[in-house]
C-alpha cells in the first residue's frame, strides 16, 4: 500500500501530538544559585586515615568473587575480582578509631606488573563528613611506594568533589595490607 500525502499529513500529526516535544522536560541548564551549596566558597580538605583490607581468616573485610582461568597461573593473578567493606581509621593499628569504609571492588588487572583497578568509595561515619562519601577509581600499583588514585566525585559534604588519594602501603603479608592514604579533594 502506497502511503498518500494525506496518510503522511495523519501520521506526522499524530507524531508531533505524542511526542515528548521539546528536550527541556528531560534537562535544563540552571544557574548555580539553584544549587544552593555551590555558591559557598570551594575549600580543599586534607584527609588522612588507614585503610585495612583483610583477605582471609575469621575477621576478612575482602572477598574474591571472580577468578579467571589465568588468575592461578599469572604471577599477577590477572583477571581475579574482590569485593572489599575495609575498615578506615585514624591509626595504623586496626584497633584505633573507626571513620569509616572504603566499599567497593578491585581487580588485577595487568598481566605483567601487580596492579589493581580499583573502584571503591570512602564511607565516612565519623566527624565533621559523618554520612558524606568520596568516590575513587583508577590504578593501583600496589609495589609502587606511593600511588595516586583520582577522586571522581561524592555525596553529602563532599557534592562535586574531586581530587586525588596518595596511598602509601604500611603493612603487607600473605592475609592483610594496611594502606596509609592522604586525600586532598575540593568542595563545596
């Protein structure tokens, strides 16, 4: 069946009438005085705490959940996942202060050096950023004496943070790694 001018004209009407129309239901741009903590001053927060992340035993905050078939085989363990719930606190030794979790997952992922991708959030639940998180994603050349990781964004306080964590590894066995980090990150 051919499609006439007139069947055109119906269909078109028919589209324009039930389409959503105009692209400003879905976004707008705004002001940043809409978002009320934008127009606060932007500070740079130094934060600094010790993360433990316990791979085995009765108390073990990471377990792996994905192993490749070259994971046993790899000097690097290539392709293994782990979701990790570590306790952050103020000192290295596991029984000081609690401030929060770093939640999240990391994987090897280099075939030839020991490196991690690593996708985890900072959960704070003590303090002036009680509630608030930071989210990190990037490499961690866990043999390396300092690495930096990007600060991508956050929640609460920390609203379109972003920054950088060095991380400086303290302790580190067969079961259980204690990190050192240093997070610089700006905010509203």
């Amino acid at each position: 069946m051919a499609i006439t001018a007139a069947n055109f004209a119906a269909l078109l009407l028919v589209v324009l009438i039930f389409s959503p129309g105009n692209s400003e239901a879905f976004s707008r741009q705004i002001s940043r005085s809409e978002i009320g903590h934008l127009n606060k001053q932007q500070k740079l927060s130094h934060l600094h705490f010790f993360f433990h992340d316990t791979i085995a035993g009765p108390n073990a905050t990471a377990l792996q959940i994905i192993e490749s078939p070259l994971s046993k085989s790899s000097p690097t363990r290539f392709g293994f996942v782990a979701m990790m719930d570590d306790p952050l606190t103020i000192g290295p030794d596991p029984g000081s202060t609690i401030v929060g979790r770093a939640q999240g997952m990391y994987g090897s992922a280099d075939m030839n050096k020991l490196s991690l991708l690593v996708a985890m959030n900072f959960v704070f639940t003590e303090g002036k950023f009680n509630g608030s998180t930071l989210s990190v994603l990037g490499r961690n050349a866990i043999l390396s004496a300092v690495r930096e990781l990007p600060i991508l964004g956050g929640t609460g306080v920390f609203r379109f943070a972003r920054g950088y964590a060095e991380a400086r590894t303290h302790e580190l066995s067969q079961i259980k790694a204690v990190v050192e980090y240093n997070v610089y990150v700006f905010h509203y």
